[in-house]
C-alpha cells in the first residue's frame, strides 16, 4: 500500500448517505443564476439513476492541472506512437514521468470526488466513468468506477504483460539515477503537470536519465494509462455502455469532451433520448447535446447538487393530545 495515498484500494473512506463537506448552508451564496439551473439538474435527476461521466476539471481542486481548462497552459502530450517509436522521447517521458509521480501520488480527493461517492451511496448512479488517471474516486470511496484512461498507479510491460505497482517502477527508476532528484533540485525543481507528467526541461539531465527494462523479460516499460493515438481496451468500453444503457441520463462533470473516448457516451445518450447534463468551464464538444450547461465550478455544482438530492427522511406520525 502506498504510505502516502492510503486510500488507493479502499472503499470505506466516506459513508454513503452523509451529506458532503460544503453543503449549502456552510457554503457562499451562488449566483441566482446558477441557483436555478442546478435546480433544473436537479428536478431531471431526482428518483433516476444517470451516469457520471468525469474528466481533469473535477481534479484541479486537488492540484492536478488539465490539458485545457481556462486556465491551463498549452501542451503537446506524447502520443502511444512516439513512445513506443522513439527511444529519445521515452527517455524525455519516463524522465519527466518522475518527477510528475512525486506530486500526483501526494493528490488528494475535493469536495467534487466526495460529492460522487454520496451520490453513488444514495443509489443515484448506474456508475461512474473517469477519464482522469488520479484514482480519486477510488481514494474518496467509490465503488462502481471504470478507469477509462487506466491508473497512473501501475506500470506494464509491453511484451510479457506483466504488470507492476508504480511504488515498485520508483524504485527502479530511482536506482537507475541515483543521483537524478537531487540534481532536478539544485537545477530549480518542477512543477507538476497533467497525468502525472512535470515541466522539467533540462536538457542535460533528460539526456543523463536511464530508463530500465522489465526485470521479467526486458521489454518496454508503459505507465498504464491510455496515451493519445491509443484505443482505450475493449472491455472498459464494454463496461461503461452497460453503465450509460442502465441509466436515465448523463452527467458531464469536468470535461471539455475532446476525445471521442469520452464524447461518444454523451452521443449515445442524446441518441437514446435520455437526458444530458454538462458541468464544465468552458465550451465542450457536447454542449449541442446539452438539456443542460452549466458553467461553473465541478466541486461547486456537484456538492450543491448531491445535498439537494439527499433521501427525504418520512415524517414520524404525528400523535393527538387528548
């Protein structure tokens, strides 16, 4: 178990049914606004289960910068192709990888991840589909979740397939370049980037990095998470169908829907008729599919949602005075 993110793996980490931290009496006043329209997500969602669809937006309340969120800055991510093709820009990748899985394994669940798990407790989610790396949800309690991009916490080989934890692959990597964190230090230090990559740009210590083999057959090592120009596995994509034909509807929750592995959910949605709902900064590719678009805050929208939604106790019988 990794000693710093004790929840990777456990699901007891919140009770389900305990309105989240931040309900609206503890929280700033919304605008009137997106008072109304979160109401209307509400109405749409009440006594139905919907589907979560989630992406980077909900995990910049934990620090974990996205790809294009407003305030984001521009990246050329490396695709499944460059890093298998070229020895160079594997080195670069699992160099900077590092570094970046110093800081993202220190991340830890918002008030947006806590929101899920409670709504999955109240039985108001078919389940859960992440595009995000993190495990997050997974920390913060939920059960039902399919990690659709895979998990930064695990490493595999690409030729026996033989997969390790990434607390494992650290060491390796750290007895390759013993020298390698201490001399980032001196240089400056980095910061930390999406899906577990950092800014580190030195030439000269990328050039130094050794990146070691598979200790079972020397093949290539991969972080097991799916990069661009690579097709998500077929049974997570079985899976979170399941998820969405089970479902009245779906939710949107912190992404900009570029990829076709997450928009086609939404599509197949709109398709059947059901009800779309996106919470997101900024424009997305499914926004024409909307019933509704919010522009707000995830942790904020979802949390205020979640305690609107909590289950109605019955009125004890009321008893005559004689």
């Amino acid at each position: 178990m990794d000693p710093v993110r004790p929840g990777i793996g456990l699901t007891a980490l919140v009770t389900p049914g305990s309105p989240p931290s931040g309900a609206p009496e503890n929280a700033q006043p919304l605008a009137p606004a997106l008072t109304a329209q979160l109401e209307q997500v509400v109405q749409l969602w009440r006594g139905k289960k919907f589907v979560l669809l989630t992406g980077a937006g909900l995990s910049t309340d934990s620090g974990i910068p996205d790809y294009r969120g407003p305030t984001s800055v521009p990246r050329n991510p490396l695709t499944y192709q460059e890093f298998v093709g070229d020895a160079q820009l594997r080195q670069r990748y699992w160099a900077r990888n590092h570094m970046g899985w110093q800081f993202m394994r220190q991340a830890v669940p918002n008030a947006g991840h806590f929101a899920a798990t409670v709504l999955e407790g109240y039985g108001l989610l078919s389940g859960i589909i992440t595009q995000n790396v993190d495990r997050l949800h997974e920390d913060a309690g939920a059960v039902n979740v399919v990690d659709l991009h895979g998990r930064f916490d695990r490493v595999a080989c690409l030729q026996c397939g033989t997969t390790f934890s990434r607390i494992f692959v650290a060491t390796l990597l750290s007895d390759a370049n013993p020298e390698f964190l201490d001399a980032v230090a001196r240089a400056g230090g980095v910061s930390m980037g999406p899906d577990a990559d950092s800014d580190l740009d030195h030439e000269v210590l990328i050039a130094s990095f050794n990146v070691p083999a598979c200790p079972v057959c020397n093949g290539m090592l991969k972080p097991d998470f799916v990069f661009f120009g690579e097709n998500v596995p077929k049974d997570r994509v079985e899976r979170s169908f399941a998820m969405v034909e089970e479902a009245a509807g779906i939710v949107v929750a912190g992404s900009s829907l570029t990829v076709m592995s997450g928009l086609r959910f939404v599509k197949k949605v709109a398709k059947d008729g059901k009800r779309v709902i996106i919470i997101n900064r900024g424009a997305t590719r499914g926004d024409e599919l909307a019933n509704v678009k919010i522009e707000a805050g995830v942790s904020e929208a979802m949390t205020h949602v979640t305690y609107a939604l909590r289950p109605r106790l019955a009125q004890p019988p009321k008893h005559r005075v004689q």
